[in-house]
C-alpha cells in the first residue's frame, strides 16, 4: 500500500471554489486575483484564504450551495481515483479549499477517497459569516502527509503527492514522488515529475509500479 495525496483545486479539479462562490456575489475577479498570487507564492495561503474568505460574508448558505455543486473532477479523476483504490492504495484529499465542495465533486461522479483533509466556511443565520476554520489554513500539507503516514505505518518514501501551487511544495518536498499537475513556476523545481492530465498521471503511476498497466 502507497499513500496518495492529491491536491483537489487545480489538480483533482480545474474549478477554483472561491471563484465559484464569488461568483454569487460579484467577488470572482478579486478571488481569482488573490488566487493567482497564492499559488504563484507572492502571498502566504492562510493571508489570501482569510482576505477570501471575508469577500464572501453574508452570503446565503443556500447560493453558497450552489456554487458547492458547481464544483466538478477533471475528466479521468473519478477512474484514476478508483483504480488507485482498488489497487489498494490509501488515497487521501488535502485542500486548502471547502471539504463541501470536494464532497459534492465526489457524489456527482459516484467515486470515494479514504481522507479529506479541508477547510470549512462557516455559517450563522443562514449565511457565511466571512471567516475560516480547518487544519490547513495555517497548518501545511507536509505535516498532514506525515500524520497520515504514521498512523498508516507507510515510509514516507512510499508516499506520493500530487499537485500544483505554492501550498503543495510542503507535500511535494517531503513525499517519496512528488508530482505536479501543470505547477505554477515556484513549484515545478520541487516536482519529480510533470504532467498536465490525468491519462499522463496514470501513465506515470504505471511506470512507477503504483498501478498495474495491464489491469
């Protein structure tokens, strides 16, 4: 058994959530500028998930529920996530987005991961009250790699990591196969290899013996 660790917004999924929901309340240009600098590392994640976060309070739980089901997987995520399963490999979710709109991404394509590890947008009256709350708003993939990797009895060099902007190079850095999925410039060094869909990644676990390629 092998750790897999995926990034959800921009790896799993080409959906950024904060866009989505400031869409429902004329804020995506802000989210995505504030985005862009946090993945390109120009902002720390926890300074640009907070200033997101505050764009979005007041708005209605029930269009922050639309802007949940918006969220989608790439196309191939859903089979490559179930191979991976049936391989018997421990797939996890670290985002520093919403675990609601990793759930819903998740149910539309009938396909289940072993963790989430995610944030939350919390609700008050019926709307979101512009704050933050989880483990990876301050806390970095690195760590929640490592916990899982303990509590499993994985090595770490039989992890891997999977993703693309600046609050995955903690996870790149420390899992035994670090994988971008097209990475922003301040990641790419970090990466052991580079792909850009998930046909090439499942091509790369097979040549890593992480999947079998007759299967």
């Amino acid at each position: 058994m092998r750790i897999i660790a995926f990034d959800f917004d921009g790896t799993l999924s080409d959906s950024e959530m904060t866009v989505l929901l400031g869409k429902k309340n004329g804020t995506a240009d802000e989210m995505a500028d504030i985005t862009e600098r946090a993945m390109n590392d120009e902002m720390s994640y926890a300074e640009s998930l907070r200033s997101r976060a505050r764009l979005l309070e007041g708005l209605e739980e029930e269009l922050a529920e639309e802007a949940y089901g918006e969220v989608e997987l790439r196309p191939g995520a859903a089979d490559l996530i179930q191979r991976l399963r049936d391989y018997g490999h421990h797939v996890a979710i670290f985002t520093g987005g919403f675990e609601r709109g990793v759930e819903r991404a998740l149910e539309k394509e009938g396909v289940e991961v072993d963790d989430i590890v995610s944030n939350r947008l919390p609700v008050k009256g019926g709307r979101l009250t512009g704050d933050v709350e989880g483990s990876l708003i301050e806390g970095t993939k690195d760590t929640a790699l490592e916990t899982h990797a303990a509590e499993l009895d994985v090595p770490m060099d039989r992890t891997v990591a999977v993703g693309d902007g600046a609050n995955d190079l903690p996870m790149l850095e420390v899992a035994g196969l670090s994988v971008g999925f097209v990475p922003k410039d301040a990641v790419r060094p970090a990466c052991d290899a580079v792909v850009a869909s998930m046909d090439r990644l499942g091509k790369l676990f097979e040549s890593h013996g992480i999947l079998d390629a007759d299967e």
